[in-house]
C-alpha cells in the first residue's frame, strides 16, 4: 500500500509543476503586453510634448509704453530669442532681468499664443542733470542716475551739489521737477545749486534766486509775477530771495533799492 502511495504522489508533482510554469507564462506575457503598452502610451507623449513645445515658437516681440529705452535694448535685456519655446521660456527671469536697467519702473509680461510675447513697460522719466565732479548724469524723481550724458539736454534744470548732506538732492530734485511744471521756464538755461536742504539756489539764465524749502510752485508762481513786473521796468537784478511766506527780498544791482 505504501509503494502505490508513493507512486501516486510521484506522478501528482510533475503535473502541478506544468500548471505553474503555465501560469507563470501568463502572467509574464500579459506583464509584457502592458509593459510595452505603457512604453508605447508614455513614447506617444513625449512625441506629443516635443511636438507642441516646437510648434509654439517666439516669432513676434511686441514693446509697449517704451519711450526713452529703444525695442533692441529691451530684446537683449529680456534675453528671449526667436524660434525658442514660448512655452518653457521664463517670462519671470525676463521680467526680473529687464527691472536691472535703471530706465525701466515696472514691467508686465504677457505670452500672447502661440507666437507673441507682450511687453508693456513703465519707465522712469528724467528730471533733471546732476553734474557730479564735472560729469553729467540724468535722474529721475528719486535722484538715481539713469545715464551718463557726454552733453548737457536743454530741456532739463541742471542741479549742482556743494554738499553730500542728507536729503539735499532729494529738496534740488523736487524743486526741478516744480520747475519743469512751469511751461514758462522750459526754453530757459536753468541750474539749481543746492549747498543743503535748507540752502537751495536756482538760477534761471542770468537771474539769481533763492529759494530755500519747501513750497517751489507756490514760490515759482510769485516769481513768474515778479519778473514780468521787472521786465516791464527795465530793473536790472542782483538777486531775488524768496525764502520768506509773506514777502519777496529784490536786490537791484548798482545799489538801486527795491
């Protein structure tokens, strides 16, 4: 009884052994199909990527609001180049190189698909020349350089430091932009001389004036009514102060008295 056994358990094992060789097979020849499928889905995606990435191409810059920095100048500080990836380029990156030019406020960036890119700027308008040790400079409302000049602009106050003290170019500047409001003084030769916040001379043309603090429209427009009134009487002037709220200081020349 015990040799049948054996013989019965010897030939139960290699039937059991073909049934998971053949369940092994299955399983690998379906891993392989959804293997391959897999290669081939992801394979389709990539050549899908690759195909719009190229498709949506820069072809087309357009600048706006742009009037004292030129479009090129804007093109090689944006670092966007033609036939390169709307998609990947960094429009940020862009934007954070362009603010590195002292001209330039602010700055939107828009990608118009799927070939233009927007670029609408807020620049900073100069006010005036600052001569430092001979060297000119224009700058805008905050005093900050924007461009080392070889020639002086006829259209702006010149402004001429005699002190580093704080807030002295801050006080010139806003006397320059005062000045540049008032349309009767733009064809004139004008220079501001700031020794201190306090301690502000303009000269316009030949005609001295000091000015002081504080209040230059209000001042500007006085001024404006005093010259006509001394052009009229052929007075010829030392200097005009205007420093005090409730009078004006006339110095004739050649001793004449107000």
């Amino acid at each position: 009884m015990k040799r049948k056994n054996k013989k019965k358990q010897n030939r139960i094992k290699p039937r059991s052994g073909k049934l998971w060789a053949v369940i092994l097979r299955l399983l690998l020849s379906r891993f392989a199909v959804k293997s391959c499928m897999l290669v081939v889905f992801l394979l389709l995606v990539f050549l899908s990527v690759r195909f719009v990435i190229r498709a949506f191409t820069v072809e087309e810059l357009v600048v706006k609001g742009n009037k004292y920095i030129s479009r090129t100048e804007v093109k090689r500080l944006l670092g966007v180049k033609r036939d390169e990836s709307i998609l990947t380029w960094d429009a940020e990156r862009g934007r954070k190189r362009l603010l590195r030019s002292p001209w330039i406020r602010d700055v939107l960036i828009r990608k118009d698909l799927p070939h233009t890119v927007v670029v609408r700027l807020w620049e900073n308008e100069p006010v005036a020349l600052l001569n430092r040790k001979g060297v000119m400079y224009l700058i805008n409302h905050e005093g900050t350089p924007l461009e080392r000049l070889n020639q002086t602009v006829p259209f702006l106050p010149i402004i001429e430091l005699r002190s580093n003290r704080k807030g002295t170019l801050k006080e010139a500047v806003k006397l320059a932009e005062a000045v540049r409001r008032e349309s009767m003084f733009s064809d004139r030769n004008i220079r501001i001389v700031a020794a201190s916040p306090r301690d502000i001379t303009l000269k316009i043309d030949d005609m001295l004036i000091k000015v002081g603090r504080g209040d230059y429209e209000k001042k500007l427009s006085r001024l404006a009514r005093l010259e006509d009134t001394l052009v009229q009487r052929r007075i010829p002037v030392d200097y005009i102060d205007l420093r005090f709220s409730k009078r004006v200081i006339v110095r004739p020349v050649k001793g004449r008295k107000q």
